[in-house]
C-alpha cells in the first residue's frame, strides 16, 4: 500500500517518517553501547555471556519490518536522506549484532540478517526510484553479515549454505549498468570474497571456486 498525498502532505509524513527512523537507529546504538558495559558481560560464570542486544532481537526485528513498512508508504518519493537513513539503520543494526554471545539466540542474529538482506534485495529489484540504492555502496553490509554468520554457526555445512546464500543476494549488486539511473546498489566482489576467506579459512578456496563455477554457469543460463 502507498499513499497518495499532496505536496505539503507528504512532506509531513516524510518527517515523521524520518524521525522514526532516527528514534529507532538511536535506540539500536544505545543498546549495543549498553552491552560494552553490561553486567552481563562481566559475569564470572564459566557459561557464554548474555548481552542485552540478544535479548532485545525481538524488538530490533519489529522496529526494523515497521520502519520498512513506513518508507514503502511514501513510495514514489525520490528523497535520498530517507534512502541514506534506511541503509544507516541496516548497518546500525548489523553492528549492535556483534555483542550477541549466548548460542540460544544465534538462530536470531541469522534471521535478521537475512530479513536485512531481503529488503536489500527488494531495494535492487524495484523499478521505482524510491526503493532504489542509486549506486550507494553496500559493501560493509554484506561483509558485515558474513562476519556475523561465520560467529553465529558452529557447523561447517551449515555455514556454507549461509555463506552461500549471501554470496548470492550480494551478486545482483557486482554488474552495474552504465545508466546510473538504473544503479540499484554497489557490492565491492574482492571484498566480499575477502570477507569469505577470513569466514572460511582453509575451507575458503574449494568453496569460492564452486561458488564462481555456479555463478558463471547461471550467467551463461541467462544469456541462453
């Protein structure tokens, strides 16, 4: 659903909207600033520390969908600042994911990078200006996600297929047209790679190389 408003209208609900924005970005990074002092993290117990951004995860994940669902309102709208806000709130998020410790809330920090990693995808695939990245660089995001993964996973398999997925979402972004209106978004491939490596370690080599066997092969598919 989008709404339809006259100028001065929308003008205000693209205030609002942005000020939600900057509340909820605001209260990611408080939270992950809390967790660099958290009693939590200076227990003695011989079990994995807590943090307080583990606990919260819920709460990320819902001001996250209700912020996205806000800017689609305003879609048809060319407004960079919301575009820059939106990917600020993404990295905000990522990075406060970092102090989750407690294996019991692994299989959240996956989930919200993967719903991170579906609004980017949505961000490429439409047309409108509104949702589109304009060239922006994205990289840190998936190299981000990568980090994240490769703490978060302890079984080899496991890690591979998410590596794998994220090598995939990340490669819309690698071959960028001419025409920079239709510059959804950058991704830095070296970098991701790079990032893959350090993930992987010995395992990096034999992964990357099927990884590029299928990419090549899907392309040659397209082409077809």
């Amino acid at each position: 659903m989008t709404l339809k408003l006259n100028q001065e209208g929308e003008k205000s609900v693209r205030h609002t909207i942005e000020c939600i924005g900057d509340i909820f970005t605001a209260v990611v990074h408080q939270l992950s600033q809390l967790d660099t002092t958290s009693p939590l993290q200076l227990s003695e117990s011989d079990d994995p520390p807590g943090s307080i951004v583990g606990e919260r995860i819920p709460d990320m994940e819902r001001m996250l969908r209700s912020y996205e669902q806000y800017t689609r309102l305003l879609n048809g709208s060319s407004d960079l600042d919301m575009k820059a806000k939106r990917l600020e709130f993404y990295g905000v998020i990522l990075r406060g994911l970092r102090g989750v410790n407690a294996t019991s809330d692994y299989g959240h920090v996956v989930r919200l990078c993967c719903v991170v990693m579906d609004y980017l995808s949505y961000s490429r695939e439409c047309r409108d200006e509104e949702f589109t990245l304009g060239g922006d660089d994205v990289t840190d995001l998936y190299t981000e996600i990568v980090s994240l993964i490769s703490n978060c996973t302890v079984n080899p398999r496991e890690r591979k297929l998410l590596l794998t997925k994220v090598f995939n979402k990340a490669s819309s972004f690698f071959d960028q047209l001419d025409d920079k209106k239709k510059q959804f978004g950058i991704v830095d491939k070296s970098k991701l790679i790079g990032a893959i490596r350090l993930a992987l370690g010995g395992d990096a080599e034999s992964f990357l190389e099927d990884l590029e066997k299928r990419q090549s092969q899907l392309g040659r598919r397209k082409e077809w």
